[in-house]
C-alpha cells in the first residue's frame, strides 16, 4: 500500500515512478504495482525533500537511465576503491581499476567501446567512447612512465588523437627511476611535446566526489585494450569486413583470464609470448622494408627488397597463424598444440649405484594385520632377494620421487592428499595394495598435470586418481611406454594425454568427468585400450590429426571398451580440411576407378592382418612408380569378440571408426609423398613414409552418447 505522504511505485516493468500523496489525486497506481515507502529514499539526515524539489526535478530530469531518484537523493560518493601510488609513496593515491573481472572488460568493449567495429574502425569508435566518458579537463593524474611519475593537471582532452594537454602541479611533485628531475627539466619535456601526453599513460587520482570514477575506468580500459589486445597488424588485415570484436578482442581477452587463472599450460603460455614477439619483430622489419621501397623503382637493390618482403611476410603470416590457433579457446584445446607444454625438468636417474633395488612402502597408518598381509602376499614371494631394501613412506609422491630404475612402490589402503605432481621418469612400478577404491590419491592444489610420465617403460594399477585443477590432463604421457592396469581416474578438468612418440596400454581401467575429452591421442603416439569405462565427459576419445604432412596419425588398438553417457561423440577426430589438396591429388595421380577402390579397399584385408590385393593395387597406383605406399594394418574382428547378447546398434561405431581412419590415414600419407616430391626430399624421407598404421578397433559399445558414437571435427 501506498504511504500517505506518497511514495515511490514499482511497476510490473520495474520501472520507480513518483507517485504524489493520494488526497491530491494526481497519479493513481497501477494493477499490481508495489509502492515503496520515501522512507526507504530519505537523505543521510533523514530529512525528506520538499515536494516543490521533486516537482522540479520531475520537469528538468529527462534522462531515463532509471538511477536519477536514487543519486539525486542520496550523496555522490565513488564506487572505485582506492589504490597505493606508484614508487615509494609521497604521491596522491590513485583509483583501483586494475582489478577489473572477465565480464566488467567484455561488456565495456563489446557494448560500449568496439560494439561491432571492423579493425579500420576501431581507432574512431574508441575516441566516440572517450569523448562520452572522460572529463575534458580540471582533472589531476599521475603521468607513470618507465623514467618517472609525476602528479600533473588536465586541461584539454584530444579525443581523435588519444592525448592529453596537461600542466604541471606545482610545487612539483614527482617520483624518478634511477635518475634526477626538476621542475625546469619537466617543463621542458612538456615544450618538446607541446604539453601533450598519451592517454594511456595517465592514471587518475583518487576522488571521493565519484566525479572521476567513469574517466579513470575508460582510460583503464584504453590502457588494457593498447596493451593485451591490440597488435600493430590488425587495421592491415586484408579481410576487413569481420566483426573486430568477435574475431581478434573476445578470443584474446579470453586468453588472457584464462592465463591469469592458471588455466593455460605454462609451456604454452611462454610459447604463446615467444610467437608474439617473433611477430612483432618480423612485423616491424616489414614495415621499414616496405617504406623503404619505392614504388616506381626498378633498380637491383629494390627488386631484392621486394622478394625478402615476401620471405616475412610469408613468415608473418606464419606466426600470426600460431596465434589465432592458441587464441582460439576452441583450436587451442583440440589442436593442443605440439609441444610438450609445461614438460618438467625431472629425468630419469638410472639404476642405483650398487646395483640395489628398494621396495618403498606406502601407507598413513599401519596395522599388525596390514603388516602381516603385505609381508606374505607381496614383499615374501616377490621381494625377499638380497638386492632388494625396504623402506617406508606417508606421501605416495615423495616415495616416487624417491625412486631409481627397477623400484617398486606399494601403496597400502588409505586416502592421500598430495599437493605435488607425479613425475615417473625412471622405469618402476607403482601399485595398490587393495582395490583401487580403497588407495585413492587426491590433488588438491593447481598445476599442469597430475601424473607425468617420461619413463622407458613404467606400470600403475590399482590405484584411484582424483584429480582438481590440473590444466593439461590427469596424466600425460609424454615419451617411453606407461601401462596402466585396474585404476580409477576421477577427471575434474581434462583426462589422459598421450603425446607424440608416446606409448599407452590402459586396461580394464574408469574413466570419467572430464570437462575435455576422457582420452587424447596426439599423431605418432601407440594407443591401446582394452576393456575401460570411458563415460560423463565432454568427448570419449579425441583423435589428433595436424595439418603438417610429415605428422602421422597414431597407431590405435581399441578392444571391449565401453564408451557411454559422454556430453559429444564417444569418439571424435580432429583433422584439417584439407578437401581442395585431396581432390587435386586424386585428379593428378589416379583415375576415377582408381581412387574410388582405393576408399573401397582401405579397411579391406585378409583374416591374418595382412593387406588385400585390392590394397596392393590402389597403393602401388598412387604411388605412381616401383615403390609402393606404406602398408595399413587393418586387424579384422573375429566374430566371437561381440557377444550376439549387445544390440548391433552399440557396436556398429566400430567399422565406421576404423574406415574413417584408415581413409584419413591413405590420404595423408598420399599428401606426404605429393608434398616430399615437390621438395625434392622423397629418398631422404622414405623411412618415414615406410612406417606402418596399425588400427584393431573392435567390440567397443558406444551408449547414449549425446552426439554419437564418431563424428569428425575440420578446422
């Protein structure tokens, strides 16, 4: 109900409206509305305005921004905190705009500053944004350089040109670095830029008024976008026609939260900043190469310029490709990217001199009874040989650090909580004694990986791994062989990876909540997967194809898994689109007939797993001479591996995963051979091209999986 001195109404919009006292009969309420009392809106003396103000306000204030009752009563006050001055104090405090979450930068450039600006326009849409926000004058700031920061006055704002006109506030405050100033050096300063300084480069001084709070949160955003976001390329892209915004400041803004909360590789992250620089460097030689030229010239010096022009900007383009992919939140995560991001500094150590071999026993607390049955069951019958020792842990990770070639580690029944990662460099085994439910291994703090192994050949079973906040994977595989046997691997951001030229046996093991996909298998690496759960994540199993031609695809051995309940595919493989080159090949070396039996007999072989005559023939016709393509090993599914109990419609992504894979795999190794005999390097490279694909993919279950059981990602 209405007070009845008038109040406030909130309507079913909510829209305030004033409404006056009702003996007055003025405005009446509307059906549904909810009247607030003026108490709720009394100055801080609790004294109420007087009607003849409101009434003036009501005529003068047009602006509908909806805020105009609130501010007028209460008194202006900012909302920014303040913040310690630059240097070692003596200079005024300054507003705390540096703190400024994801959401707070995204909409300030995509609503109010960039909107959908192409790249050439960007340098006007950003002064229309300043020209609304900042204060034209009669503001004071500090002026921070790298030299120096001194407490200046601005007197004229150009907008167009993102600078200041500004004088000194006397007497003269200031703060140098590693030098000496004066008044009548600053001033001089000053002259030489004709009192002008760069916007970027002004920080607001702290105000209480609020006056100032929208000019220093624009010139903070100016500074982040100049600094984070922009580069010296953009407004030269040939294609200017894109939404700016969506294209280059999302991605890269993105990128830049997702770096500053550790969500990013650290080895990527010092890639991303080395492809960075490369390009900018290269970017500025070819801009003083290119101004150096002269267009009607046509003398021997300037025709050198021009092809050494082309070589960066070949380059260039290069780099600025690498960047686009590690800015991509989506090409970042199913590419990876190649190198070994955040690979530790741990190796391997060799055997232990003497030639001895330690047992390390794990455990929080020990029972008689648990004693008793490890000492009978594991140490007695396997351990008890004079080159073995034993000693004893209460961290698991302390006790694999510990280890030399041929250790064994025994972790007994227990919940352990490690902060530091797993990093198995020499070859050992690490096994639970119990179920894997019962020898859980929990991570708590952020890091790269979880479990890193870079051993010859190392083994885990019965154990269960909880992962939270790793950013590359529960485990990874780096290089050598890891074998995994009866685990459970609780996923919270992405699962195992197995890199290039890397080795994984996963058995009979649980997968599941990856936010990525459950199991990454990179080109060159040996997968096998026999009888695991891989369910609950984004993907099942990502494949990984790049676009380089000398990368292969992995060897897959894919047997009685069951891939279920996943978000996307159960399996999924990323490759480029490489459809133009493909079709161009096919026409250049094979006939129709010829490439049509090709893709007919790709996953075409004999019981024994040799290769087809069909085969036979479609590789020695691409290959076009005496040397025949590289064999592909297709091992056949023998008929009592599906029990007839499993509808067909589970087990049917089998062969469409091993035809899409075979023919991937023929058509890239068609690219390789095309592209090395362009090189002019076809003998020198003819033991990469004589390795062998090997896929056994059979008995798999695919269920419920949200998008199907495979599906094939372009980019």
């Amino acid at each position: 109900t209405m007070s009845d001195s008038g109040g406030l109404c909130l309507s079913e919009g909510g829209d305030l409206r004033l409404v006056e006292d009702q003996q007055a009969g003025q405005i009446e309420p509307e059906p549904g509305s909810k009247i607030l009392p003026r108490e709720l809106f009394r100055n801080e003396d609790g004294e109420e305005n007087d009607s003849d103000e409101e009434d003036d306000e009501d005529d003068n204030g047009e602006d509908d921004s909806g805020t105009d009752v609130l501010s007028n009563e209460e008194k202006p006050c900012t909302h920014l905190q303040r913040a310690e001055p630059f240097g070692s104090g003596g200079l005024p405090h300054l507003f705390q705009t540096t703190h400024l979450v994801f959401y707070e930068r995204f909409k300030a450039y995509q609503d109010y500053m960039l909107g959908d600006c192409k790249p050439s326009e960007v340098k006007d849409f950003t002064a229309d944004y300043l020209e609304k926000v900042v204060e034209p004058c009669d503001w004071q700031a500090l002026w921070h350089t790298d030299v120096f920061d001194v407490l200046i006055e601005v007197v004229d704002v150009d907008y167009k040109e993102l600078r200041a006109k500004v004088e000194l506030v006397l007497p003269l405050q200031c703060e140098a670095h590693g030098c000496e100033l004066t008044e009548e050096a600053m001033r001089t300063l000053l002259e030489a830029t004709l009192n002008k300084v760069p916007l970027q480069e002004l920080h607001v001084v702290y105000d209480e008024s609020g006056d100032f709070d929208q000019t220093a949160l624009a010139l903070e955003h100016l500074r982040f976008f100049y600094k984070h976001i922009w580069r010296k390329w953009d407004e030269e892209d040939e294609d200017d026609e894109f939404d700016y915004f969506v294209r280059c400041v999302e991605p890269r803004l993105r990128l830049y939260y997702d770096i500053l909360e550790d969500r990013v590789p650290a080895g990527l992250v010092e890639e991303y900043h080395s492809v960075l620089k490369r390009c900018s460097q290269t970017f500025q030689e070819f801009s003083n190469l290119r101004n150096g030229l002269s267009s009607d010239s046509e003398s021997e010096m300037d025709n050198v310029s021009m092809v050494e022009g082309l070589r960066m900007y070949e380059q260039m383009e290069a780099l600025k490709r690498k960047l686009r992919i590690i800015e991509n939140p989506l090409l970042r995560y199913v590419l990876g990217y190649r190198m070994n991001c955040g690979q530790q500094s741990c190796s391997a150590k060799g055997e232990r001199p003497g030639g001895v071999r330690v047992v390390h026993v794990v455990s929080s607390s020990s029972s008689v009874q648990l004693l008793h049955g490890l000492m009978t069951e594991k140490l007695l019958p396997l351990y008890s040989g004079k080159e073995f020792e034993v000693q004893f842990h209460s961290d698991p990770s302390v006790a694999v650090s510990s280890c030399y070639e041929g250790d064994v580690v025994i972790i007994c029944p227990g919940h352990y909580t490690i902060t530091n990662s797993f990093s198995i460099a020499d070859s050992i085994l690490v096994e639970g004694y119990g179920l894997p439910d019962e020898i859980v291994i929990e991570k708590r703090n952020k890091g790269d990986t979880f479990v890193e192994s870079t051993a010859a050949d190392a083994k885990i079973s019965n154990l269960k791994f909880i992962q939270h906040d790793a950013i590359e994977g529960i485990m990874c595989v780096r290089q050598g062989k890891l074998e995994m046997e009866n685990c459970v691997l609780q996923c919270e951001t992405t699962g195992v990876i197995v890199r290039t030229s890397a080795q994984l046996v996963m058995n009979m093991c649980d997968l599941y909540g990856s936010k990525g996909a459950g199991v990454e298998i990179y080109p060159g690496s040996v997968c096998s997967l026999v009888g695991n759960g891989i369910h609950h994540c984004k993907e099942g199993i990502l494949i990984k194809d790049f676009a380089d031609a000398l990368d292969i695809l992995p060897q897959i051995t894919m047997v009685n898994n069951v891939i279920h309940n996943n978000e996307g595919y159960g399996v999924i493989l990323v490759k480029p689109d490489d459809r133009g080159a493909e079709g161009h090949l096919a026409d250049a070396q094979t006939t129709e007939g010829e490439t049509e039996e090709d893709h007919k007999g790709g996953a075409d072989t004999e019981a024994e797993g040799r290769p087809s005559e069909r085969e036979g023939r479609a590789a020695a016709a691409e290959a076009g001479s005496d040397r025949v393509m590289p064999i592909i090993v297709v091992e056949e599914s023998p008929a009592e591996v599906q029990p007839s109990s499993v509808p067909l419609e589970f087990t049917e992504g089998n062969e469409v995963i091993k035809q899409e894979l075979v023919a991937t795999s023929v058509t890239k190794r068609r690219l390789q051979k095309s592209r090395m005999k362009e090189m002019g390097a076809m003998q020198a490279d003819e033991n990469l091209l004589s390795q062998e694909m090997f896929v056994s993919i059979h008995g798999n279950q695919f269920r419920r999986n949200g998008m199907g059981s495979f599906g094939t990602f372009l980019y």
